[in-house]
C-alpha cells in the first residue's frame, strides 16, 4: 500500500510530516510513503530521521515539489496558480493511480479545490464534507460531519452527509448500524432551522438508516449517535470549541493539583495518574479527518500536529484503503433515490413555493 | 428589591426554586422573592426549608397559580392557554410593577413568547436573545449569544447581538471596553456564511464598538473575547457541546484517579484536590442565562439546576435590576443608526437584489 503525504502543510515544516509517516509505516506493514515537498529539506529531515525511525527511512521516497500552498491562501488562487506545490503534485500522484490515498495538513480550503478538481466526486456528491472522530462517554467515538467545508447547507446535503458517515461507521469501523442522528437546538420536531426539519422529515423516510431523529450538543459527548450531522459552520463552531474547552480543562487539572498538593510525595504520586489522563484525552489520538465524497481517499491532518498526531493521520487513510470506502460511497449512494422522487417531500417544502 | 420566581419550571418539582431563592435572599441585603405556583406545593416546601435557610422564609412570599407549562409545550400554546400558568402570573406580576425581575427554570420558548407578550421589547428588538456568561482561561467569562432563541437569522440580528452583549458586558461587569467578536469557521475575512460577513463589514464602521473580527470557536475558551456573538443554532450547539465534553471530562478525571491509585493513603489526599477541581468546572456557578432586548429583566435557569444552581440565576437577576440593564439597552439601543442609514452596506447586500 502507497501513500502519498504533502509533507508540507505542517505549522512547524516537514518534521511532524516525515517522522510521522515514518511512524506510521513502522505501525502498518508493507505501507509505503510518497514525501511531497522541496527535495533538499526532505532529504535533510530523512538524514536526521531520530534512531528508532530510521529503519523505517527505506520506505519513504521523497518526490520533489519546488512551491507550497499558504495558509492564508484562496481555494481559487490554489487551483489557479499552485499546480507546483507539494498539495497538487500529492494529489496528481494519486490521480496517477501511484498511490491509493493522500495525506495533508495543509490550508483546507484549498486541499479541498485541488482535491474535488483532480480526483472527482462519487454519486452526484457536489462538495467533499469534512468529518472527524472525537471521543465521547465511555469507549465510544461519535463521527461529526461536516465540519467546514459546506456552510449555508440545504436538507439535501445534510442528507448526503447523513449518508456519508453511515457508510464510513459501518465499513472502516464495523459497525453493523450505526445510530446517526441530526443536530438540532431542542428534540421536538417544531424547533431549529427549516433545512433541518425538512432533512428530519427526510431521513425518517430513507431505508436502510438507522435515523434516531434529533440530538442536542450534549447528546454527542454523551454518546447518543455514532454519526451526528450537521451544517458545516455549525460543526466547525462545535469542534473547535470542543478543542478550546478541553485544552483549558486540561490546564484547570493541572494547576488544580499544582497548587494545592504541597506534599512532594502526593505530586509525585499524581504525576503518572496525570499523564495517563491528559493522554487519553490528547486530540491528537484523533487527528485526521477524512474529505468524505471524493473519488479517492484524502485526509486531512492538523496543522498542528506533531509526529505521532501526523501518524494517526497516515493510519487513518491506510484503514480507508483497506476498507475501499470510495467505491462503498460511490455504490451505496450511487443507488439513492433521484432527486425528484425523494421520500420526505412535506408541508416544509411546498411552503417554499415547490 | 421584590424578584418574582416561577417556582414550577425545574425539572424535579419545586424544591430547587424555593430554597434556591432562600439562598439568594441571604446573600443579597434587602431581596424579597415572589414565589409562583400552586399554594399547598409552595407551603410544603417553605416549612420544610433546611435550618440554616428558615429565616429566609419570611423574605418569600407565595402567590398561588394553579397551571404549570410543561416543557413540550409550544409557545402558542402557552400564549393562548397558560393564562393560569405560575410562569405566565409571575410573568404578569412583573409587567405590573410588583416586581422588579423574573425568574423561571421553565420552557424557555414558551418564557420568550410571555415574556416578550407581557414587557415588551425596547428599541427595535424583534425578539429576545439569550446569553449567559461561560467560564473561559484564566479567570475570565465570555458572553455567548444567542443561545438558541433566533435561528437562521440575518446581519441586521447578529448586530443587534453585538449590541447588547456589549451593553450587558459594560454595565453589568464593569468592563470598560468589552471585546466584541463573531464566531466564524475562519478568521480570514472571505470565510463563512453570507450573513457573518455582512455583519462583520457592518460591526467594523459602527462608533464605540471595541470589534475585534471573527474568532474560531476555540477562541471562546481561549478567552479572545468578553462577548462572541452567533446564530442561536450556533450558540446552543456549542454551549451544549461544551456541558457535555466538560460533564464527560469530570467524570474521566475521577475514573482515573479511581482506577489507578490503588494506595488509600493516596486516594484521601487526591479528594480535597478533585473535588475544588469540580467546583470550579461546576456550570452551576454560571446557572442564569439573561433574556435580552425585553423591556424587563427576565433570567432563565436550567431546568435541571439544585438550589445553589436556582440562587445564582435570583443572583443574576438582582445584578441586573441594580445596574438597570433594560434602561441601558434602551437607551444605547434605541440611539442606533435608521436600517436605511446603516453602514456596512456591501456587495453582499446588492448581490442579494438589495
């Protein structure tokens, strides 16, 4: 299995990107790893690969791509002008068919336009959704789409994106049914938005889905649903406050027992307890959320992410791979309903002058 | 100072209002509550308020009201039947002087619908927007609004958000200069949906507003702003989301000090620690979630508060009447530039056929 990485989208350079992926080929056997960027500052970050990842250096090639897509970049100036940057030569690498999924943390929004433009979308998927796994009460994970990519979303697309993170639980995580639900600011069915209501009314009539109605923003951390879906501004909101609240709760534990544990012996008792806890609830043991929609496999990492959080990325579009969720999405959406004879048509509809 | 309470809306009875509201009068010199509901429940409960609460009793007085709203109970509804209601007497009660705030744990659609039938709005507020202050890094709060009363809502509200968040923020808090935000799904100013970017082109031209742009959802925590301003579908999905992760951490915290400090001795120093831990994360502290843009001082506690959660939203209340807060709006408000004179007037209006 070959894996192409823009090494190149990481806030700190390509470190994070290159040791990760030689993590990541340490952790899945027989993966192997494109490196996409200028050659001489891969080269330099594969010669000083740290001891324990420098076996793994014989399965990372490195590809060279002279430019870089900025953070700060638009998606149309991406498309336009940034066919030499290590993002589109990634994503041409895997058009080429010379590798089975891409990996990137760069700008979003562009990685999303060069995406679409050279792998193609399946069924009639206009836009890739964004989704990720986070963790909630218990063992759980709940997927959360979409996250950004679609704001001013219509009932349709929430439906589509209701569809999406079904097929993705069920065949990258065996789940048998996943519970999806739709994220709303009360339970009954007069509250929220109309598209909301209307994709309500809709997703009670799809077969084959387990749809159990509305959930409120604690419903997820309180495990409620396996896939929650919603507008991608709304998602995003929630995610990246989620991640704000956890990293300051984090902090709040730790001053906690800083202050007001004198005792050494006590700090150094609490000191392996603490590790564990802040571990497991580190964001980067989720780190990658999947481009769900096109017609290959494309994750997206955290900017921000250090080695091992690149690696969960990488990981991430192996377990895709192997699972083909392409082809699942293209067959299991491809036999949707047409447009025009959707279930669900309702009062909500026709009120709009359908 | 009189504040009238509907002691029916909590979701185990009247218990929490009752002693909640003994606890507010012994914190505050000179508070008097109104307590609405049916007489023989309320009696029931101040005979048998705790010792250290009964000499508050003789500062609550009942006023019997038959009807309850009940929490699936539309607005409508409770407009054309709950007459009777101890939220729509207590609600009355205020419109007619008798007191000088309200109080409700109750159906929050149902207390913005009599509520804004019984004051009145100042300005030109359509309709109420809740806010309610959410701990953030350090010892900061940030006020989130709106939380769910105005959904799919245009510039022209998210202005009015803007507003009056500010306006609590100066008076209520003391804050000279209160920084006011837009939540967004990115900080570049071509991110989001239509109706963020036409409020962000307007909030920047309008005089004495300290605008700060947008912030990301995890700015809210990070403490980027004393006010965030969004949709209210945004708002409850991420004030929602946040009790949830921050309930799901606690409760992570506790299993891992349970699950692995196996020496008793260390296990009774840690409970002191863990237990100011969830003091501080408690969101009782924060219980009251302002209804703005009445022309009346009406604070909605959660449903599931206890009596220290009940007392801080009485809390809330009085803070509010003795910083006259629906004058101040009124005033600042309704000194506002004519819709037809309003700045910020952009391509994104024309384009819409404006």
């Amino acid at each position: 299995m070959r894996i192409a990485v823009d090494a190149m989208g990481g806030d700190a350079g390509p470190r994070a990107a290159v040791q990760g992926s030689a993590v990541a080929v340490q952790a899945w056997p027989g993966l192997e790893v494109d490196l996409f960027g200028p050659r001489s500052l891969l080269e330099i970050e594969l010669e000083s690969l740290p001891r324990h990842l420098a076996a793994a250096g014989s399965h990372l090639a490195v590809h060279h791509a002279a430019d870089v897509i900025r953070q700060d970049q638009r998606p149309s100036d991406a498309l336009r002008r940034g066919e030499r940057s290590s993002m589109a030569q990634m994503l041409g690498h895997l058009a080429g068919k010379h590798a089975v999924a891409g990996v990137s943390s760069g700008n979003t929004g562009a990685l999303m336009a060069l995406a679409r433009r050279e792998l193609g979308m399946v069924a009639d998927i206009p836009r890739p959704a964004i989704s990720t796994a986070i963790p909630v009460r218990g063992e759980g994970l709940c997927y959360l789409l979409d996250l950004g990519a679609n704001v001013d979303v219509g009932a349709e697309r929430l439906v589509d994106f209701a569809r999406m993170g079904d097929v993705m639980a069920r065949h990258v995580d065996g789940l048998e049914a996943p519970r999806v639900a739709l994220l709303n600011v009360g339970s009954e069915g007069t509250k929220g938005s109309a598209s909301v209501r209307e994709a309500d009314a809709w997703l009670r009539e799809l077969p084959g889905l387990r749809y159990c109605g509305f959930v409120e923003g604690d419903g997820i951390f309180a495990g409620a649903a396996d896939v929650v879906v919603c507008d991608g501004f709304v998602g995003n909101a929630v995610l990246k406050a989620s991640e704000g609240l956890a990293r300051m709760l984090i902090e709040r534990v730790q001053t906690t027992f800083e202050a007001h544990w004198s005792s050494r012996l006590v700090g150094l008792l609490a000191r392996p307890a603490l590790r564990r806890l802040k571990g497991e609830l580190d964001p980067v043991r989720y780190n990658g959320a999947s481009l769900l929609g096109l017609a290959g496999i494309v994750i997206k990492s955290h900017g921000g992410a250090d080695a091992t959080g690149f690696s969960y990325a990488v990981l991430r579009a192996a377990r895709e791979v192997s699972q083909d969720l392409p082809s699942r999405l293209a067959q299991e959406l491809g036999a949707r309903p047409r447009r025009q004879a959707r279930p669900g048509r309702t009062a909500l509809n026709k009120s709009k002058g359908e």
